[in-house]
C-alpha cells in the first residue's frame, strides 16, 4: 500500500537488517490479530485522512460536539428542569432572546434546553437502531455469505420479504402496533432497517468466502464457525461501517418523522422530530419553535452522511492507494 | 501405422505396494450443469506429480476436489486408497492435516487483517491445544524452515514481498505436518530470480519433510523439476501423462508440444503466434482438432480414448506422427 509511510517489505528474501527486526525479536512474537502500535497507526491514518478530506473532517467535528452535548446537556443547558416535565405558562412563546437563545415553546420551555436534552434522544435510538439491525443484518449476512446453497437461499427470501415492505409504512405499522414509546421507535425501524445490512454483508461476505485465506482455513480444519468469525467477518466489517455511518443521519430523520407523525416519543421526552410537530402549526406566527430543532436534525443528518462518505473513501483500499 | 522408432521407454518410477497418499480416480466436476472436468484419473506420490495447461482448462478445479473443497459430480477422490466422501471423521480429520494448499499470489493466500505469525499459526491451533509459549516457538521454526526471519511475524501481509508471502503461505501449510502439499501455480505472480529461490526452497522441503507435490502450473519448467510424472490438460481432459523428462523430450500429443514451443527462450525463435484458441464443442470429434495441424477426418468424428504408448498415456489418434516430428513450427 502506497499509503503506508514506512518502506514497503525489503525484498526478497532477506529480512530487515535494521532494528525493527531485532524489536520484533525481542518483543512479543506477532501472534496477535493487530501490529503492535494500532491507536498510534490509527491517528496517523486518521489525521492523514482529515486532512485529505475537509468535510469530512468537519463532520466528524461537529458529531462529536453534537455528541458532547448530548452527553453534557444537563451541565450545559441554561434551564436543565425544562428538558423534562417542567411548564412555565407565563413565559409561553417568547422569541429569542438573551435569556433564552432559541426562544420558548407554547408551555414556556426554553427551546435550546430541549434541543441539547433532544440530542441525547436522538443519538440514542440511532446507536440502538443501527446497533440492532447491524447485530442482526450482519450475523444473517455472513452466514448466508459463507454458507451459500440452501442457506443463503433461505435468509435471503426472508430478507426480500422485509424489504418488500415500505419502510416507513411497516414502522409504522409497528408503532400503531406497540405502544409510543422510545423502545418501540427502536424495535420498529430496527425491524425495517436490518435487512439492508444482511444483503450487505452477504454480498461482501460471499466474495470473501472464496478468496485463498478462507480456502486455506477450511483445509487446516478450522471450523466453519471461527472461520467466519476469525476471516470473513472482519473483512466484510468496512462497508458494514460506511453504511452504518451513513445510515445514521437517515434513521433519525425516520424516527423524528415517527414523532412527527404522533406514534413515536410523546412529551415530555425532548426529541427533535417531536418539537418539530408541536411547532408546525406555530410557524407563521413563532417561527423558533419549529426551526431550531429542525436545524439540529438537519445539521446531525449531515454530519454523519459527509463522515460516513469520508469513511467510505478512507477506507476503500483502492481508493487508500491514491 | 508404422512402429515409431524411437528408443525404449524409460523405466516406469518404482511403483509402491501401498496406495498413493491422493489420488484422482475418474472424477468429473461441474459448476452449475457445465462438466468442467472430465473424467480425471492421477495419482500424488513422493516422486511429484505436475498438472499442465492453459488458463481455463479445469487444473484448479481439479485441485479444488483435491482438497476436498468441491464435492465430484462423478468418480472419486482417494485418500489413502479410501474414498474421501465416506471417510469416517477420524480420517477426514487426518485428511484435513495431510493435504494443504499452496495457492498463487501470496496477498490473496494471507489473510491481510492477520499478522504473518497469526496466519501461520492458524492450523497449529485447529487440531490441537498448544500453549502460547509452544506456538510461539513452532511458528519461529517454520519461519526458519522456510528462510523467513522471525521478526517478521509481527507484520502484516502487505508490508511483504511477494516472495516471502509465498514463504509464508508454504509455512502455513507446513504446520500441520502434512504428506501432501497441491501447489496451485505457486511461482507465477513472482519475477524469476524469487520463483528459483521458492523452488529451490520447495526441493529441499521435500526431502526434509517427505512431501508429495501436485504441482499445477502453465510453466513447463517448474514441472520438470519438481515432478516425476506429470499430466497434461485440455479443456478438462487429460490429453497425455507420462515421465515429465520424456513428455517435455518427445511430446506425443500436438497440445503437449505447442505448450512447451509456447515457452520462450532466449536465442531462441519466437514462440508461435497462438492461432486459433477455440475449443471444440463436445460430443463430436477430438475437443483440440480445432487448433491442431494435424486434424483430419477421424479427429473431427471420433474423440480419441486415452491409449498406452511409450511408457506415457496419450488421447490423439495422430500420435505417432507427433512423435516422429510431424508437426513443424
């Protein structure tokens, strides 16, 4: 790889002369899966990455302060009582102010506080969709990858099945189904989310299935079992990434439209696609109600799809070579 | 037909009482309904056994069944003597340690998110507890074995050469001890001067580890060294089998000989243009007549059966011809 800063392997079939060797020598013999040093590789890699590729760089940044706010939003927002079942009547609809940046909403919340205690929500049911649907899609996946045959058959009709469904209209289905509540905003777009990630992961497990490190395991007798874990799944795992990466923006999009649409989280809880709900009739006369937690849903969206994208090129060995 | 004259047949290799380690008996295989593989019967045994042909004619497939990786649509694959799909699991187990593969281009052979050392290690782990200490010092020696320096299990497949790749990859396979390595073109995506070191590494494995070698290859010259007997295909059929010495010396089938002119050699003349490459289709006539000087009548009506002469196997009715020099560059 072009990309890699030390020289590449001295040629054959001397071995390095220079210390490195020796190290490797004296140091743990490498039976480990990773090199020695991964997190120092790692920010190298990373840093050489954002600095090829601003936006993603940026996107990164401005997840892990929407990350950070999530995380913080109880130290941080300027009235933390209003992320809950606080109600301020008297102070209903105020526009930005200094007192209360983004404004109030029509029971007197300051809008700001619920749109940091909004990020915990939000982030909350992308890691858990994506977490669900990428557990169960990718186990599916590779297996049907590696088996083939009737397997691969089977859990793949399955999936075509789930995907034959409108998502949203089986979210929602879902969600009608199950009482609103931030579990069943999980479990409904989990279930209409996962199948993306079998065909995924089969598709990609299916090329690794036949290269020669796999054929070389099954005829050392390694069972069919650790042979996908030890082999398959960890080269099929980068588009698996990217995916997820990119997927996040679209699942909190979907779960602030199951809001929107009444099924999902139900006040108190602060969410963004649920303020965004109680504020659209409010638009033409208080504009801040609607508009701040849409921007905030619009801006997380976005961060995660230019990461996602960046990720996608970094990782791509052929596009590492460039 | 006149009787060629040519000397004696060399004597036959010694021939053992016990059956060979892998062996081939009439298998056919098939992707899907398309017979890729017609029919092949050979043996692997401690003098070498090489498998020749062009891209494309059913050597890797055969050698697929070989290692048990792709169940025959017909025939048997022996190890031992006892056929491979009713092995009881004791034997399979002991199958799966005595055939290993040697595959081509050592970075698609390795995986490239394990460190050499790991790669090597798998199949120590796979048959047997081994303490980390143990493993360890098992992996330096079949490092050793195979002139890699220890310090280099550390790293990843990528920052190798190629040549120490395939090192590696033969150290991998080494570990489990096996009878029989299958060398899928094992030199071939090596620049010269590394393919004679791997071969010289691949002689002297096999004398200190008492390996059989299926060697499977398109370059005539890795099988003359390292294979006693070897087999020639075309389109999925053996074609000719015989002493490597006396097939590469006197080819008795037109295919055999245009694969060896193919070779070029310095000061020598070009190697011919190739011509037509098609293959004809089945069920009528000898599947090479399309690209044979020879072709006549009886080559386009009747597909020859596979027939003793000289010591060798031959499936051409024009045999004789082509060993008395018939076909002229």
């Amino acid at each position: 790889m072009t990309a890699s800063p030390e020289p590449a392997g001295p040629a054959e079939p001397a071995g390095p002369a220079e210390p490195a060797g020796l190290a490797g020598l004296a140091g743990p013999t490498g039976l480990g899966r990773r090199p020695a040093r991964p997190l120092r590789l790692l920010l190298r890699r990373l840093l050489r990455t954002a600095r090829a590729d601003v936006l993603a760089a940026a996107g990164a940044v401005l997840l892990l302060a929407i990350v950070a706010c999530a995380l913080l939003a109880p130290w941080i927002a300027p009235y933390p009582e209003d992320g809950g079942t606080a109600t301020h009547p008297t102070e209903a609809l105020l526009p930005p102010s200094a007192d209360h940046w983004f404004g109030t909403d029509q029971v007197g919340r300051d809008i700001l506080s619920r749109v940091l205690f909004g990020a915990r929500t939000s982030l909350f049911i992308a890691v858990a969709v994506l977490g669900l649907a990428a557990a169960a899609g990718v186990t599916l996946g590779v297996v049907a990858g590696y088996a083939g045959g009737w397997i691969r058959d089977v859990i793949m009709r399955v999936t075509d099945v789930f995907l034959a469904f409108p998502a949203l209209l089986l979210s929602l289905a879902l969600a009608v189904v199950l009482q609103p509540s931030v579990t069943t905003v999980v479990v409904a777009l989990a279930a209409t989310w996962w199948p993306w990630y079998a065909r995924l992961t089969a598709s990609v497990a299916q090329s690794v299935a036949t290269r020669g490190y796999v054929d070389a395991a099954r005829c050392l007798g390694v069972p069919a079992p650790l042979i996908v874990f030890r082999h398959v799944l960890p080269n099929s795992a980068t588009p698996v990434a990217v995916q997820l990466s990119l997927d996040a923006g679209g699942v909190i999009l979907t779960s602030a439209a199951l809001s929107y649409l009444g099924i999902g989280v139900h006040d108190p809880t602060a969410e963004w696609g649920l303020m965004v709900q109680q504020g659209q009739t409010l638009f033409t006369t208080d504009w801040w109600v609607v508009t701040f937690p849409g921007l905030a849903i619009l801006v997380t969206a976005f961060a995660f799809n230019v990461l996602g994208e960046g990720l996608r090129q970094a990782l791509d060995p052929r596009g590492a070579t460039r | 037909m006149t009787t060629p004259s040519t000397p004696p047949a060399p004597p036959a290799p010694p021939v053992s009482t016990s059956p060979p380690v892998l062996a081939a008996d009439g298998v056919t295989l098939a992707y899907g309904p398309v017979p890729v593989v017609h029919g092949v019967s050979l043996a692997v045994d401690g003098g070498g056994t090489g498998l020749i042909g062009e891209s494309g004619s059913g050597k890797t497939t055969l050698a697929r069944a070989l290692l048990g990786l792709l169940r025959p649509r017909s025939g048997r694959v022996l190890y031992g003597g006892a056929d491979l799909a009713g092995l009881p699991r004791r034997r399979r187990a002991e199958f799966r340690a005595a055939v290993q593969p040697v595959f081509q281009d050592g970075s698609e052979a390795l995986d490239p998110r394990m460190s050499i050392g790991a790669s090597i290690a798998e199949g120590l782990t796979a048959h047997h507890r081994l303490a980390a200490s143990a493993r360890r010092a098992r992996v330096a020696e079949l490092m050793a074995d195979v002139g890699l320096e220890p310090g280099l299990a550390t790293r990843r497949p990528h920052r190798l050469s190629g040549g120490q790749r395939q090192r590696a990859v033969i150290a991998r396979a080494l570990a489990v001890r096996p009878r029989v390595l299958v060398l899928d073109e094992p030199t071939s995506a090596l620049d010269v001067t590394v393919q004679a070191r791997i071969l010289d590494l691949l002689e002297g494995l096999r004398a200190g580890h008492g390996l059989g070698y299926l060697l499977i290859t398109h370059n005539l010259a890795v099988v003359d060294r390292l294979c006693r007997t070897s087999h020639v295909m075309f389109a999925g059929r053996v074609v000719e089998s015989g002493p490597t010495g006396d097939l590469l010396a006197r080819p008795a089938h037109p295919y055999t000989l245009a694969l060896r002119d193919a070779v070029p050699r310095i000061g020598g003349p070009p190697p011919a243009a190739g011509g037509r490459t098609e293959i004809a289709p089945a069920g009528s006539g000898c599947p090479f007549r399309l690209r044979c000087p020879l072709a006549d009548d009886t080559c386009r009506e009747l597909a020859p059966d596979p027939r003793p002469l000289l010591g060798r196997t031959v499936a051409c009715h024009r045999a004789e011809e082509v060993l008395d020099g018939a076909v002229r560059r």
